[in-house]
C-alpha cells in the first residue's frame, strides 16, 4: 500500500468506519473515496455539522481534485470511448464545485 491507501485507512479509522476485508480494491480506489465523501456529505448535511462539511470541501479538492484531474488529462485523448473522459470530467467540475462552495 502506498502513502495515499494508509491514508484513506487512517480516515476511515477516525471515523469509525473500516472498509470489508474482502474487498479487492485498495483503500484509495475512487470509488471507495467517494463513499467517503458522501459519508462526510451526508453526515454534515444531515446533522447540520459545519465541521464534516468543511473536511469534505477539504478532501475533495486536496485529496481528490490532484489526482482526478490528472486522470480526467490523461483521459481527453480518448476517441473511442467518450464515456470515460466525460464521466472524469463531471467528477472534477463536482469535486471543484465541492471545494469552493461559494463560487
């Protein structure tokens, strides 16, 4: 596991959530950094907690927007397919939309 994978296990801990032992993907796959972003989404909207809401802009544009956007880059020259390169592209305006909520 790299730098990125503890990471997203030491949030996770801190939370108090764990991810399934036998689940095959890394702590720091995009989907599981989603969950952990709806996580801290719904939390803070539903329990009106300035705190979760803050860590989730937080997360979405310093742990996520680097490297989502890289992807999304490396992407754009696909032809073939344009689901993908459109689906990052969505991805990084929502973690953009995320990380300046008053723009």
């Amino acid at each position: 596991m790299g730098p990125s994978a503890v990471l997203m296990k030491e949030r996770f801990a801190d939370k108090g959530l764990s991810i399934a032992n036998d689940l095959n993907e890394p702590p720091d796959h995009v989907a599981i950094e989603m969950e952990y972003l709806y996580y801290l989404l719904q939390r803070g909207w539903s329990q009106q907690d300035e705190v979760l809401l803050s860590e989730a802009g937080t997360f979405a544009s310093d742990c996520m927007l680097p490297w989502v956007t890289a992807f999304r880059d490396r992407l754009l020259s696909e032809r073939d397919c344009p689901f993908y390169p459109l689906t990052a592209t969505l991805l990084v305006a929502y973690l953009k939309g995320l990380s300046n909520p008053s723009s």
